[in-house]
C-alpha cells in the first residue's frame, strides 16, 4: 500500500479483540430491551411511590394507566429468560408501553375537560358482610378522574405518563426497526 499504511490480514479480521463490535443491530436491540424494562419500572415506581409514600390516591383511570406497564415488565423480563424469543417479546412490550401512553393521552383530556370521563363511581372497598363493605366504601376516598391531583411544569401525572410511555414505546420500535 502505498504512503506506508499498514495492511492488515483478513485472518486479523477473524479474531475476536478484547472489546468486539457489537452490530447495529444487536445494540438496537439490546437498548430496546433495556428501556422496556427500565421505563415502566420507573413509571410504576414513580405512581406507586406517589401513592403509598406521598398520599396521592389513583382514580379509576390511573389503575388503567398502569396495567400495560405491567404486562410490559413482564414482557421484557420474559425476553430476559427467552433470548431466542426476545424481539417479539420486546416488540410486544413496546406495544402495551403506546397503549399506557394512549390511555394516559385519554386521562389527560379528560383532566382538560376534552373528554368526557368516566361518569361512575369506583372503589376498591372490599369486605365480607354487607355492613363490613359499607364500611370500607365510606372510608375510601372519592377520587375524580376529571381533577388533577398533582402537576409538574403544568402538566398531570397522566400527561407525563402520556409523553414518557408514547416517547418510549415509539423509541423502542425505532431501535429495532432492523431486522
């Protein structure tokens, strides 16, 4: 070669390093697979945190927000223990991840008075008699889904879960775009 460039072999090619180059397309997925674990679990800590730490109680549509997080975890803790099976199982993640997002898009608006929300009270209120039940249902809180309870930069804690899980979701199809 000219100019005194070295020249390597294609045997040197061959030959792992200390530091091999992942492909492209194994660190897609290897991120993907990490925000579908990491984001619900933040998102869930951040709810439940706020629940059970600072007092906030969840309306109906709150509990509806978090149940695709967790089908989403346990999606991508299945990817976890099925390597073979991880791209569906993290393209499924990904997939509950949008729906948190789209039903936080809905709780959202329905804090904006967009939409119109649930129109039924719910409880959670459990007991065994009837008086025990009555009981429980006058000590839970009313929790209105059209009243936010808590904003940061002017915005509810159903518009984050809104932008973070629709952010997510979209980033995590973006990564593993390639086949």
């Amino acid at each position: 070669m000219a100019g005194g460039g070295a020249v390597s072999s294609p045997a040197q090619g061959l030959q792992p390093g200390p530091h091999p180059n992942p492909s492209p397309q194994g660190e897609g997925l290897k991120n993907a697979h990490l925000l579908a674990l990491l984001v619900p679990a933040a998102l869930l800590a951040g709810a439940l945190g706020s629940q059970y730490l600072g007092g906030l109680h969840p309306c109906e549509m709150c509990h509806w927000q978090r149940w695709p997080h967790y089908t989403a975890l346990a999606l991508a803790a299945a990817a976890f223990a099925l390597p073979r099976h991880a791209r569906p199982l993290v393209v499924l993640a990904a997939l509950a991840i949008l729906t948190s997002g789209a039903i936080g898009v809905y709780h959202a608006g329905v804090e904006l008075h967009i939409f119109q929300g649930i129109t039924t009270c719910a409880s959670s209120a459990s007991g065994g008699t009837t008086q025990e039940l009555l009981a429980a249902i006058m000590k839970a809180p009313l929790v209105r889904c059209d009243a936010v309870q808590f904003s940061f930069l002017g915005i509810s804690m159903a518009g984050w879960n809104a932008i973070l899980s629709l952010t997510t979701g979209g980033l995590i199809l973006w990564l593993m775009r390639r086949r």
